[in-house]
C-alpha cells in the first residue's frame, strides 16, 4: 500500500505564490507535485513552467506519468529505481 501523501503535497495552488520559488535547488516529492498541479490547474502553463523551472518537457511529463502511476511517493529518486528497473544487469549490454 502507497502511504497517503503529506496535506501540503496534495493541496492545489491557488496562486503563483504557492508555487516552489524558481530557484529551488533541491527538488523534494512535494515540490514537484506542487508544480504538476499548477500545469493542471491552469494556474501556470506547461511552457512557463518548464521555463520558470528550467525543466525539459520530457523531464515534466515524466513526474506528471510517476503521480498517475505511483502517487507522491513515484517522485522519490529511491522509490523510482526501486520501480524502474531493467531486465539487464549493470554489465549488460543493450
């Protein structure tokens, strides 16, 4: 079972103030989730964002994929690799 998401996390910004400050360094779960929610929202676009962030699209898309398919904890660094991996082991090539 997906532990529940912290209230903050789950909270939609209202404004661009709730929005991480575009200097943000260190990405936590929470931050990127607030951003998914503004794209989704309507209260920044896709582009702004991606530029306000300095993001690829890609980059994005992805975090906006691991909500849909894991929740806020998709987000973690640890919980992707956890999900993530590939058939190959570290020697293998592809």
């Amino acid at each position: 079972m997906i532990p529940k998401a912290p209230n903050d996390a789950r909270r939609i910004p209202t404004s661009v103030d709730d929005l991480p400050s575009p200097d943000t360094i260190r990405w936590h779960t929470h931050l990127k989730a607030r951003v998914v929610a503004g794209v989704r929202s309507g209260l920044i676009s896709l582009e702004e964002a991606c530029r306000r962030y300095r993001l690829s699209a890609e980059e994005f898309a992805s975090w906006q994929r691991l909500i849909d398919e894991y929740g806020l904890l998709g987000l973690r660094v640890t919980y992707c690799k956890q999900y993530r991996r590939t058939p190959y082991g570290p020697g293998d090539l592809i």
